[in-house]
C-alpha cells in the first residue's frame, strides 16, 4: 500500500499534522495526484549538501512539471476544469519556485516524505496493543499535551491582561472624572458663599465626589489584585515552561546529540531534527508570547501606578523569562552534521550549524555570520569555564565564515560550511605516553544572533566533537581508536574532553561491534565466540566462556598503547586490520557466513581434524595485521595414516587486489568442503571470475591468466596442465605452513616464518630484503618436493 493512500487514513491531531506539511511551498493537490511518480523517485539519493548532485535535481524537477501538465491535459469531464487550470499554476509556481535551488525542492519533499511516514507509523504501531503507545511515542504524547496546556495558560492569561486592561482604562476615565469634578469645585469656590446656585451645586458635587473617589479606591484595590493575580498566572505558566523546556533541552536534545556522537562510532544514525525543531519553535513562540505579555503588563503598571508588590513580582518575572528564551537560543544553536573527526591538515572538510528557533524569532531577518576555529582541549575548558581566552586558537582553517540562510520550504535556520580546510595545526606539550594520535582538539563555532528587532542580543557558542588531527594518513588508524573510545564512553556534561581510563569489556564489545558493522556494512555482527577470542587476545588468556570477562576492566593502555604479546602491534591495530581487510575485500563472504574469522590456530586444529580431509576454514591471521589465512585438514606426507592441519601464508589487500579470495579458493583443488561440510563451489562459485575462452593471440600476443598454484599440493590432473590458456604463476607461490618435523623451509634464524608458519612481525627486517636474499641463495634440496621412499 502506497504511503500516500495510508496517509489519506489518519484521523484527527495525526491528519491535522499532515494537512500541515503542504502549502505555497508545495501543494497537496500535487501530492494527490502525482502520489505514485514522487513515491518511486530516489530522493534519498541526493545529498541535498553536495553542489553536484544539483544537476540531479534540476532534472527531477523539469520532470515534475512535466507530470503535473501531463497530468492535467490527461484530465477529463465537466468538473475538472477549475482543477486543470490549478495544476497548470502548480506547475508555473512550482517552477518559479525552485528552479534556481532545485535542492531546496528534494529537500522539501524529503521533508514531507519523512513525516507521513512517521504519523503513519505512530498511527499504525503493530508492536502496541490498540490504544497503548510506546514510551518514545508516550513521552512525546505528554509534551506535546504539555505544550497544548501551555497555550491555554497562555491564553487565559491573554485574556485576563485585556480584561485588566479595560479595568485600567475605565479606571482612568473616572479618575480624569474626579480631576474634572475637584475642577469643577475649585471653580465654584471663587463664587459668592451666599450664591445660592453655588451652595447647591457644590453640594451635588461633593456628593459625586465622594463617590466617584470611594469607587476608585475599591477599584484600585482590585486592579492591585488582578495584577497580582496576573503575575501569579504568568509565574505559573513560567514554572511549566521551564520544565518543559528542560525536559526538551536537557532529555530529548541531549540524548540526540548522544545518538549523533555513538553515529561516530557507527550507531543508527541520530535521527531527524525536525521534531526537536517543532518543539523548540513552539516553546520560543510561547516564551515570546509571554514576554509580551509581561512588557505589556509592566507598561500598564507604569501609565497607572499602584503601591504594592506588583512591581518587584513583574522585574522578576521579566528577569525570568530573558533567561528562559536566553537558555533556548543558546541551546538550540546546534552541530547538524559533525566535522570529520579525524581531521587531516590541508584536506577539504565541512560541517552544518543550524539554529533550532531562527525561524520563529525572525533571526534571519538579520542574516548572522558564524566563524569556526579550532581550538584545544585546554582551551575547550577554559571556555566552558567562561575564562577568558584572548580569542585563541590553536590552529588556522581556511573559508571559517558563513552566512546563515533560512530555507522557506522547511523553516530551517543553517550555515553549511562545505570547503574549510585546517591549513596548520599548534599542538600542545603531550603529558607522559601520550602520543600526537591521542591529543584532541574540537572545532568551536560562535556567532552573534539579535532578536526582536536588536531587542536582545545573544553571544552563541557551540562545540563539534572532539577531533585528532593527523597530518599522514598512516596516523588515521591510531586517531581512529581515540576517537572510538571517546565517542563511545564520554559522559553527558563532562570537562571536555574527559574519558575513563579503564572500561568494562562488555562496554567495549559493545563499541568494537558497532564499528564492525559499520565498517563492514554487515548485519552480521560479532558474536559471542567472536568476542570470546577478542577477549583471550586482548587480555592475553585461555578462558573459553563470555562469562569469565563480564566482569573484567581494559584500559585504553591495552587498547591501543602496548604491543600485544609478541607482537609489534596492538589490540587495536590488529582489529582495525581485520575490518579493512573485510571492507574491502571480504564482505560478501563476512554477510554468507563463510569466513569463521575470530579463530586462532589450535582452535582451527581442534575443529578441523575431525572432518574429512580437504575440509578448510578461513580465518584472521593472529601475526599479521589486516591477514587472512586459509587452515585445512590433508593427510601427513611423513606418516602413512595420520592427518595434520595445514596453513596457508595469510593473504592481505596486497593479495586479494591481484586475485579475489573466491578464485584463490577455486584454484586450490585440495580444498574441498567449507567447514563444516558445505562443497566450496556451492559457496563460492557465485564469485568466481568467469573463465576467458581460448583467446587468439592479438598482435602476435597471447593474454596471460593468474592462477594460485601451492606446489606442495600441485597434481598432475591440475588445471595448470589440462588446459591450452597460459597460467603466470605469482612471484612466489603461496606458501605452506605445518608442523617442523616435515620442514618445507629451511630452518635459518632469520625465517620470515615464526614458527607456526606465519609471518613474524617482530623482525624488523624488511620482506623485500628477505626475499632478495632468499634469491641469492643456493637452492636447498628441502625446497623440492620430497620423492617417495
């Protein structure tokens, strides 16, 4: 069902919200009748932030004008005419327009898009029983209640300040009424006391007086307690205000700006600012309100004034109520979309403020300019600390100044800085092991917003989170980690940029399997045996069950500071291998579930000898970072009768960018079954390279093939024989790595090989030296194959 038939279905406050979504802007005759073509189209396609994909939009556009007038002409019957020649004016207002920011039209129906599709799902929760709502969709019910008791208070209040001031106004005119009768009486008084006329009319008049002035007290007196009464109403409607306010402040903005930073991390993504921006747009509209209000009331105080505490009650409330639209405005001058937070100097990078209530408070009226500057976790703190921090920064970033543009369409308030540039960096002295990767930095964005007319002016600042600055990209994986762990364990409202040094492992599963998914774009995650391993490689241990680690702590220092074991690297580094390798080269296999991965090789052994020979599995090189190794099971060329596990040179990108994995494996003949018992082509096949057909030579050339031959296990039915194509073996033929008693390698002291027959990293000697020198040496007999006795 289309999502414009379902929208047609709401009911009430639901239809209300979306009947609102359309206007000039966009029509909702358009939406009705061209439901199916605005359906089908890739809006979500377009990166409303990237001028290229512009071009993209001018084309959707021209054929939304062609639709409509398609539309229209295709039209039939007596009642249609009106109708046809609105859409004939859609398509001509539609044009106009947007055909100068054809972006702000994707943006518009994106916006649209999104919305229906929310109340239709808040409307058709199948997860809720009827009636019941979720807690997001209750906590939302309740603010926006909040909000409607709000207007009421405001209303009433409203209408109790005209009703006052009418009271003021009668009151003035009958206190001008006893000035005009004391006139009246001084008047008399100059004539003769004897005058009759005088005695008389001074009586009538002192009457009236008399009146008119006990009146005017009484009425005085209740004039001071309709104030008073008013005042208490507006204090009543404040205290609400600022409950709510803090709820959508302090909760809701909060917990999207935390849903943003784990994004970082790869979480889902933080989510729609919209709703926040509705919310924000009607507390400023109800706070401004009651500002005027109060200036209104404080103005009456001041044409008739009346000894009391009304006055004190108005200066505080007045007081209040500019801290509480302070506090909005402030707070809703927010990060969109982040800097990069690996940022690498004399690289294009780019970032959106936007301001949650420019709309409402006419602040683009008077177009404010924000400037980015980057500046250090030091300075960070003094800001927050309000000290003052002579406008230092701790670096140079080029194009840091942007005007910010109001969007008619969808009523948002941003600056979108798409070209700056860290041109240079200023670092701080490092304390202890700290190297430049750990240091972070934060790009500050401030600008100066005036509301109501210059009325109140508002010095906004706000921070993006923190960066590591790398000037190589061989620094990016260590600035990676930093950031990992910030995003994933910084504290709402903590000193910048203050972090735990020790966490719970689950805590770090949790993050290390949110990166992984992200990274790899799988939803295959980590499982519990996955992070077992991680465990027993990060904590260096033996202990085989998740339980034996959910209560144990790492520190950053085992994170990403000292070398594993043996290793030249760290636990950190290694993982990150493992996800690059994957990401580039492995996902398709990662998603099938046929690389085991997170297995080391006495597991692999254990596994594998309890499966018909040619049974292999696939897993991650403990010795190498970003390596992939193949183990599998054949018989021992030693010992008639016993079988032994077998492992192969692990692969790296290196590899798998001159020959895939799946055709490394469809080379290999001795691999039979996947563990535990899948036949490799029903796995693999459907990636295999196509064969090329026998090629005539071309020019006198015959195009070569590469083809992964492993000697040891070359047979004389191979492919390398059987066939007429032309096979250039590698440079060195995968190599073989099994138990010393059969040594296919010499046993020099300076092996590339450790002695589980991967690479060993820890020699510092270059590979390419290893296999220079290996080239000038004699051939050793224990390279060839062994002959039978």
């Amino acid at each position: 069902m289309s999502v414009w038939i379902q929208a047609q279905q709401l009911q009430g406050e639901a239809l209300r919200q979306m009947q609102s979504l359309y206007g000039q802007h966009f029509p909702i005759e358009v939406r009705h009748y061209l439901s199916q073509w605005i359906e089908t189209q890739a809006w979500d396609s377009i990166d409303l932030e990237n001028p290229q994909d512009e071009f993209r939009a001018q084309r959707l556009l021209e054929t939304l004008i062609q639709e409509i007038q398609k539309k229209a002409d295709h039209l039939m019957g007596e009642d249609v005419f009106v109708l046809k020649l609105k859409l004939g004016n859609y398509a001509t207002q539609l044009k106009n327009t947007y055909d100068r920011c054809p972006l702000e039209l994707v943006r518009s129906i994106k916006h649209i898009l999104y919305h229906e599709q929310r109340l239709i799902r808040e409307a058709t929760n199948p997860s809720s029983p009827v009636g019941l709502l979720d807690s997001m969709s209750q906590k939302h019910l309740q603010i926006n209640q909040t909000f409607e008791e709000l207007r009421l208070m405001t209303q009433d209040t409203e209408n109790e300040l005209r009703k006052l001031q009418h009271t003021q106004e009668y009151f003035i005119i009958q206190y001008q009424e006893s000035l005009r009768i004391q006139a009246q009486i001084a008047q008399l008084a100059q004539l003769s006391p004897q005058d009759q006329n005088r005695i008389l009319r001074e009586q009538s008049l002192q009457q009236k007086r008399t009146s008119v002035e006990s009146w005017l007290q009484r009425e005085a007196q209740t004039l001071q307690q309709y104030r008073l009464d008013l005042a208490e109403k507006h204090q009543k409607t404040l205290q609400l205000l600022r409950k709510l306010q803090t709820i959508i402040l302090d909760d809701e903005l909060i917990q999207w700006k935390r849903r943003q930073q784990l994004a970082g991390n790869g979480g889902q993504s933080e989510g729609s600012l919209d709703v926040l921006q509705s919310w924000c747009e009607k507390l400023a509209e109800t706070i401004w309100q009651n500002r005027q209000q109060i200036r209104r009331a404080e103005h009456q105080r001041q044409q008739l004034p009346i000894p009391g505490p009304v006055e004190e009650l108005l200066t505080e409330l007045n007081a209040t109520i500019t801290d509480v639209i302070s506090a909005l405005v402030t707070s809703t001058f927010i990060i969109e979309k982040q800097p990069p937070q690996v940022l690498k100097t004399q690289t294009k990078f780019a970032a959106t403020v936007r301001l949650l209530v420019g709309g409402k408070l006419n602040v683009h009226m008077n177009p404010p300019q924000v400037k980015a500057t980057i500046i250090s976790e030091q300075q960070a703190k003094a800001l927050l600390k309000n000290e003052n921090t002579r406008n230092d920064s701790s670096g140079e970033i080029l194009n840091n100044c942007c005007v910010m543009e109001y969007h008619q369409a969808t009523g948002t308030l941003s600056a979108n800085f798409r070209n700056m540039s860290l041109k240079r960096i200023k670092r701080s002295d490092r304390r202890g092991a700290e190297s430049v990767t750990e240091e972070k930095f934060t790009i500050l964005f401030e600008s100066q917003f005036s509301v109501g007319g210059n009325e109140l002016v508002f010095q906004v600042k706000t921070l993006s989170l923190p960066v590591v600055v790398i000037v190589h990209g061989s620094q990016d994986n260590n600035a990676t980690a930093t950031v990992l762990w910030d995003n994933a364990f910084a504290e709402p409202g903590r000193v910048p940029f203050v972090v735990p040094d020790k966490v719970l492992w689950p805590q770090l599963c949790e993050a290390l399997n949110m990166k992984f998914k992200a990274e790899v774009q799988s939803n295959r995650g980590l499982s519990e045996e996955n992070l077992v391993f991680l465990a027993q490689k990060a904590f260096s241990s033996s202990a085989t069950h998740a339980d034996d680690y959910s209560n144990m702590t790492i520190s950053w220092s085992q994170f990403n500071r000292e070398s594993l074991p043996g290793r030249n690297f760290t636990f950190w580094q290694w993982f990150d291998g493992v996800m690059e390798l994957t990401k580039k080269h492995l996902k398709p296999h990662w998603n099938d579930g046929a690389i085991l991965g997170f297995v080391n090789k006495q597991q692999a052994q254990d596994m594998l000898l309890s499966k018909p020979n040619g049974t292999f599995l696939l897993r991650f090189s403990d010795s190498e970072i970003g390596g992939i190794t193949i183990a599998w099971v054949a018989d021992n060329p030693n010992k008639a009768g016993e079988r032994m596990v077998w492992n192969l040179m692990p692969y790296t990108t290196k590899d798998f960018s001159i020959r895939s994995l799946a055709d490394r494996i469809s080379d290999l003949n001795h691999l039979l079954y996947l563990y535990p018992d899948r036949p490799k082509d029903d796995v693999f096949s459907k990636y295999y390279t196509p064969p090329l057909s026998a090629a005539k030579a071309i020019d006198g050339y015959v195009k070569p093939q590469i083809k992964q031959v492993v000697p040891e296990f070359a047979t004389a039915s191979s492919d390398a024989t059987s066939t007429s194509s032309t096979y250039m073996e590698q440079a060195s033929s995968p190599a073989v790595c099994h138990p010393p008693q059969y040594p296919l390698y010499p046993q020099n002291p300076d092996s590339m090989l450790d002695p589980d027959g991967d690479f060993d990293l820890d020699d510092t000697m270059d590979v390419a030296r290893h296999v220079e020198e290996l080239l000038r040496r004699p051939i050793d007999n224990q390279w060839l194959p062994h002959q039978p006795t």
